[in-house]
C-alpha cells in the first residue's frame, strides 16, 4: 500500500509518501497548488491530510478527483485511532500531538513513552503502555522564545538561534545578545531534562522519544538514552490512514 499524507502546520506544509509502512519521500514547503503534480509523481492509493493551521476541506477537495483510494481528513476528536485518546478536550487537541503519540505507540509497543516535539511550540506528550495518550504539556518553542522577548519589550534585540546547534552555550552571557540566547536555550534545555525526570519518576523505564524541526539542538543535551526520529509525526499520520482504511 502506498500512502501520501499532509502535515499543514503552523509555519509549513510537510509531505511524507509510504510504501508500507517505509518512509521513501518526504519535504517541506509544499502548497495548495502543487498538489495535482505531487500526486501525479507518487501516486498514492490513499491520502490523508491533518493541520493545526487551516482548515482541510480545500486540500481533501482538491485530492478527491485524483485519488483512486481513501481521502481521509484527520479529526483528531472523531477519526478512529489505534490508540486510546483520555484527553479530556479531544476537539481542542492538536493533529500534530495525537499523530506523534500514535507514531510513537506503533514503534514502542507496550512501553511508556515521552515524547519530545521540539517544533513551534514544544511539546511533551506522554503515550502510556503503548496504548494510550495521557496528555502532556505545551510551551513556547525558541523561535517564539526569542520573538517574544524582542516584540514585548522595548529594547531588547531580536536573537537567532546559533547556525551551529550543537556548539556549546555559555552560561553566562557576557553581553545582551549571549544572556538572552542563554536564558532561551539554556533554559528551554533544563526545562526539557526537568520533565524527562519527573516522568522517570514514576516510570523507571521510560522511553523518550525526540522529534521536530529542533530536534538537532536537544539531541546532545538532554540526560538518559534518547530515540530521535525527526518525521515522529509523518509517520502517525501514516499509521492513522492505515488504520482507517484497513478497518
């Protein structure tokens, strides 16, 4: 079986194309109009699409003539998942989250998961068992870290995160440009190990699980054994359409 799924997001439109349950092509930057092209080139049997952005129905229309298979738009509060979903606002819950709890769920099954998706925002989700998504936490991201404290305040500077994700981060910033990349990324990691600890606590054996767009920066500085899989929620998307189609 070969999927195509859609992952509209707040700063991008991502694609991934399965073959089984292989990812042999995804990207970044797609739109709206370059949708009949894409599906000419992979065509796929089925097609689902997801968004924390905009709505589906334009892009599950304009699908529909050129799939021979299922168009299927995620709905996180009501489309049929392979996991169990205890969130207790489900119309409220992002695609991006429950997809990635799936993903995760299907790749470590019966084990207790954190996952990690450092993205726009930064989320920890946690999967329980393999078979259920609990819920988790959102903050800011450390794009939106740094843009905010340029664009609430009146003189701070706008500060980029450094080209070289992985070159060391002082403590101490010796001028206003270090002190705020400090306290953003310093302070965005000891946030991130926080969580990791607290949910060791009451797993011993959990498994953490990195994802998103900054995944490359939290690699090497979070504590314990780390699985990073950048296209986490790529393939729940996938998982979720295969569960869809084949029940």
């Amino acid at each position: 079986m070969r999927t195509l799924v859609f992952d509209i997001g707040n700063t991008a439109v991502k694609y991934g194309c399965f073959e089984d349950d292989v990812l042999r092509e995804s990207a970044g930057g797609h739109t709206l109009e370059a949708v009949p092209e894409t599906v000419a080139r992979l065509r796929p049997d089925h097609v689902l699409v997801a968004s924390v952005a905009e709505p589906t129905a334009e892009w599950a229309a304009r699908l529909r003539p050129l799939v021979p298979g299922r168009v299927l738009e995620f709905k996180p509060a009501t489309t049929p998942l392979p996991l169990r979903n205890t969130y207790a606002t489900p119309d409220t819950l992002g695609a991006d989250r429950l997809a990635a709890a799936v993903g995760a769920a299907w790749l470590r099954p019966a084990a207790d998961t954190l996952i990690v998706d450092a993205g726009t925002a930064l989320k920890c989700d946690w999967v329980e068992g393999g078979h259920t998504f609990r819920g988790g936490s959102i903050a800011p991201g450390l794009r939106m870290r740094f843009e905010a404290l340029h664009q609430l305040t009146g003189r701070l500077p706008l500060v980029a995160l450094p080209a070289d994700t992985a070159a060391p981060l002082p403590l101490t910033g010796d001028d206003t440009q270090s002190a705020i990349r400090s306290g953003v990324l310093n302070g965005a990691v000891a946030e991130v190990n926080g969580f990791i600890a607290q949910y060791r606590q009451h797993s011993p054996q959990l498994g953490v699980v990195l994802a998103g767009g900054d995944a490359r920066f939290f690699q090497p500085r979070l504590k314990g054994h780390i699985f990073v899989i950048p296209e986490l929620v790529l393939l729940g998307l996938h998982r979720i359409l295969v569960h869809n189609v084949e029940n």
